[in-house]
C-alpha cells in the first residue's frame, strides 16, 4: 500500500490528455479521470478535482497544451495560432488566484510558445514536452526538499502538519510529507499529527489516508486542538506547505495556518514551510500582495451535501490566510533551507 500512494502520479500527461486524481471523490473512491480540453482543465482546477498549489501549476501548463490542440483545429495562421493560445494561457491562469505555482507553469510554456521557431504542429509537440518536463522535474523538487527537511527532524518527534501537501498535492512524493516521508525512512519512530483542515477536510481526507497507507503513524485531530496538544508537550515541531510566498517570506498557506503557527511561535515550536522555488513570488514584497482566494458559502455550510447550519446564516470563505515571516523558523526547499533574513535568503537561492 505504501508503495502506491508514495509512487503515485496525481496528474500525468497520457494520450493525448491530462490525467488526473479526482480529489474530490478521495478518501471514498480513487478514480482517474481524464482531461481533454482547455475549458475542461479550467474547470477541474477550479473545482478542485486537481489541488495543491504544485499539481495545479502542472495542470496549467497541461492546459496550455489543451487549447494548443483545439486551436490547431480552426486552420489559422501561424501568428494568429499564438495570439490565441497566449490569450486562452492568460486565461487558464486566471482559474484559482492565490497559487503562484499556477502563473509559474504557464508562463513557462507562454515562453516556449514565444520562443519556438516552429509550425503550429511543433508548437504543440515542444508544450507536450515541456509540460513532461515539469511533472519529472517536481517529483525530483519534491524529493529534496523531503531530503533537506529530514535534517531538522528531531529523533522520534510528532509533527503537526495542517492541509494536505503530500504526493495528491504535487505530482507525486509531496511536500511538507516529502519531509515526513524522508525523515520517517530514516527514524521509524516518527509519528505525525494532522488538522483535519475545515472547511474541505483536506488533512482528514487525504493527508491521513496517505499517511496510513504509507504505514506512518498518524493521528487526526480538529483545527482547534493544536495548541492543547502543544501545551501538553505533544507536538515537536510544524511542517506546512505553501501556495505563495512573498520576498521577505510571508507565506500563503491553507487557512488556519496562521492559527497554527501563532500557537507554535507562542509555545516555542519550530514552525516550518516546505515548499519549491516556483512557489516563491519575487514580484511581491510581502504577504499584503497576495490575492486570497474567496470560496463558496456551501463549502461550511456543507458537509457531504447535508446541510449543518441555520440556512440564512451569513458566511465568508477565505481560502487562504497569509503567515507573516517572524513565525517562520525556516523555509525547507530543493536548493535547502532558507533563514531569516528572508529577502536576503531568497534572493541568494535565486541567485
């Protein structure tokens, strides 16, 4: 079992299509399906069947090649082809607002498309196999920054991780579970504990089943009893992921991350973010910039489509809150992990 969660392809380009991990039928079913237009992909990644800021930055480079594809069908010109196709990527990176992994991966097949000197035939082979490029690319990422992260893990400690960044949140391996998954092959005494992650229930969902069939020791408990554990002197340290990080290192996570890492900061455990260079976002200077994503009222209304609360109840949605760099005790990536200061760290990992 363990071998086919941490091995597993969450998004992959096959015949043709983009296939894909429905993630909003996990941990009840685990069913591939495929994508096979442009539109189709903007819509799976904004009704989250593909999530996690790494695997919908490669559904977006999948999607570029989706609307390369359906283009070629209407016979343009050359140069009419690549207005269209950079006009329908704008688009495409427009379908969930706060990953920056996302605009990374289609810019990088906008500049494959800018840059080839080929016939619209070679353009669409060339993004294929970018596109292959950066789903190999992040399995390697992932794996170390899983490798550096190991190296802060203390023997036999508990780690709190909140959402999901494991192997469905990237194209395989993960993130902040890269971390547990490669401290864990090397101390087995390692045991994790994870918020369940309201309103979606990632962490419930899809962190705990990964976790389980990866035969690590696991237990699930509700956003609000972090800092009761904490106080008990259960949880040793915290690894999240990250859906945007600004220059000087406030990072955009789930939320309710923020919650954690204040209750960290306040009990002296070290509060990690674990995540690639593509999810950095040199353009901003802090977290203020970043867009949070607002989200449907039935996503807390809701729970497995029963409503649990009065119906003419007010409600707001954030996707998404900002961590301010001081609660962060270290930025875990491929190229090692980054310090305070931040904006120093960050410009020399770029460097």
């Amino acid at each position: 079992m363990s071998e086919f969660i941490s091995k597993i392809r969450t998004i992959q380009w096959v015949d043709n299509c983009s296939r894909m991990v429905d993630q909003t039928k996990v941990p009840y079913e685990f069913k591939y399906v495929d994508i096979k237009s442009g539109q189709e992909m903007f819509d799976a990644i904004k009704t989250m069947i593909v999530r996690g800021a790494p695997a919908i930055g490669i559904a977006g480079a999948h999607g570029v090649v989706l609307y390369a594809m359906e283009l070629k069908k209407e016979n343009l010109s050359r140069d009419t082809f690549i207005k269209k196709l950079l006009e329908k990527a704008d688009y495409m990176a427009t379908s969930r607002p706060t990953a920056v992994n996302l605009m990374w991966a289609v810019e990088k097949q906008k500049e494959v498309i800018k840059n080839s000197t080929s016939d619209i035939d070679g353009i669409i082979e060339e993004l294929k196999q970018n596109g292959i490029k950066l789903e190999n690319e992040d399995i390697k990422i992932n794996k170390k920054i899983g490798d550096y992260g190991a190296e802060v893990v203390p023997k036999g400690a508990t780690i709190l991780t909140h959402c999901n960044a494991g192997a469905l949140a990237t194209v395989g391996y993960g993130t902040a579970l890269g971390v547990v998954r490669s401290a864990f092959a090397k101390d087995n005494t390692i045991q994790v504990f994870a918020d369940e992650t309201r309103p979606r229930q990632q962490g419930a969902r899809i962190t705990t089943l990964e976790l389980t069939m990866d035969g690590i020791p696991t237990t699930l408990i509700t956003d609000g009893m972090c800092s009761y554990f904490m106080k008990k002197k259960m949880i040793d340290m915290v690894v999240v992921g990250a859906d945007r990080i600004a220059a000087n290192g406030d990072t955009a996570n789930k939320i309710g991350t923020y919650t954690v890492a204040i209750a960290a900061k306040y009990h002296n455990i070290p509060f990690y973010i674990a995540a690639p260079l593509s999810t950095i976002d040199t353009s901003i200077k802090t977290g203020d910039e970043i867009v949070i994503e607002e989200r449907s009222r039935e996503e807390v209304t809701h729970i497995n489509g029963k409503i649990i609360c009065a119906p003419e109840v007010n409600v707001i949605n954030p996707g998404f809150d900002v961590t301010p760099h001081e609660l962060i005790a270290g930025i875990i990536t491929e190229v090692g992990i980054l310090r305070p200061n931040y904006n120093e760290s960050i410009k020399k990992a770029f460097s």
